[in-house]
C-alpha cells in the first residue's frame, strides 16, 4: 500500500504463529521429536506427532511420559529436546514460508503493528527468525517463556496483543495448526488459516474466517 492511501483492513494488527506460519520448520520438528523420543525408549505415533504442532514441549512430554515425571526431569528433557531442535535448526537447510517476509514488510510500511505469538522457547524462536534473516523485522516476540498454558490456552495471543496495544478482538492471526487456531479464536481473533502443516478440510473443521496456501495466496480482505 503507498502513502497517503487508504484501504479499510479487517485489523487492526497482525499476529503471527512462527513454525509453518513463518519458517517451514514442521517436518523438522516431527523428526526432532521422533528422535528424542524413541532415544526415551518411546515410539510415537503419527497421530502423536501430529499432535506436538502448536503444543507446547512440556505438555507433550507429560502427555508421552506421564505425569509421574518431576519437575526436575521435565526441566532437564524439555532442555535435552530443545537443544537437539536447536542444533538441527542452525545446520539444516530452512526456507521462510513464501511470501512471508513481502507481507511483513508491507505491514510495516502500511504502519500496521505486528508480533510473534509462539510456543517455541526463546532461543529456538530467534535462531529461526535469524536463519530467515527477518530477526530484525519482529520487534515483539511472546514466547513458551512468556506464559504458563500453551496453545489452546489464548494466553500466548493474549499477551501479543496486549503488547501491541491492540485489542484482540481487533487482531487477525495466521496460524498453521489446529490447537493455535483454537488459542486464536479463544482470544477473540479472527484467523487465517496456512495450508502449511494441516489439510484444507481439518483446518476447515476449526472455522477460520480465511484460509490459504502461504502468503502468496492470501484472500483480498487480508491482503496488503
């Protein structure tokens, strides 16, 4: 959009998901996650792989381990599975999701405000964003340290709008993933869903009011 035009957006602020939304980190998650597992001595399913996009690590741990597992041992696995992401995040090839980064810029330019809501701990959410080369353009980052109840929970969107000063109810999220979907509706958002990680008719099941293939694609209310 040009200065000194004027276009009427469904939003007031854009909050973004990282992994699938941003970066396309999901099938490396699944193997990180299938790994670590499986050197626990647990083999997880695919519905169980599935089921870790969005979650937080913690609430995965717990759901495959049990609840028995102290705080301790919880601490030390989420630092062990988190560690292994990062070391894979910082050699593997990585690509932004097309179009990401024209349609961040363009928010900028329009002077429209944006964050990162995600459950991805501080030090994976700035290794992606720095392998994409857009660290510079996410002022606002909420992160798994920033809240204690993962997606569904909205707390993490919560906390992003309120960062920006915008209610959420007047904030559009991009999500790939069924549990932030449900964290966004349950903040008051309205959503756009990516085709990036889920298929067209489960993210269909959640009711976003948009839904596309990534950036390129988006529909006309939403894109800048």
């Amino acid at each position: 959009m040009q200065p000194g035009t004027f276009r009427p957006y469904p939003f007031d602020a854009v909050l973004f998901d990282l992994d699938g939304v941003i970066i396309d980190t999901t099938e490396l998650h699944y193997r990180v996650w299938d790994t670590f597992a499986r050197s626990h001595g647990y083999i997880p399913s695919q519905a169980e792989l599935l089921a870790t996009n969005g979650r937080r690590a913690d609430e995965t741990l717990r759901s495959w381990f049990g609840e028995r597992l102290g705080e301790s041992e919880l601490v030390t696995l989420i630092h062990e599975r988190e560690t292994l992401f990062n070391r894979q995040l910082a050699t593997e090839p990585v690509s932004a999701i097309p179009g990401v980064g024209e349609f961040v810029s363009a928010l900028r330019r329009a002077g429209i405000p944006y964050a990162v809501g995600t459950s991805a701990v501080p030090m994976n959410a700035e290794l992606a964003l720095s392998r994409l080369g857009l660290r510079e353009l996410f002022d606002v980052r909420v992160t798994a340290a920033d809240v204690t109840r993962g997606k569904p929970d909205p707390e993490v969107y919560l906390k992003a709008a309120a960062a920006l000063g915008v209610p959420p109810t007047r904030c559009v999220v991009f999500e790939d993933a069924v549990l932030g979907l449900r964290a966004a509706r349950a903040a008051g958002a309205r959503c756009v869903a990516l085709t990036t990680s889920f298929s067209r008719d489960v993210l269909l099941r959640e009711e976003p009011e948009w839904i596309a293939e990534d950036f390129r694609s988006l529909p006309v209310p939403v894109a800048l």
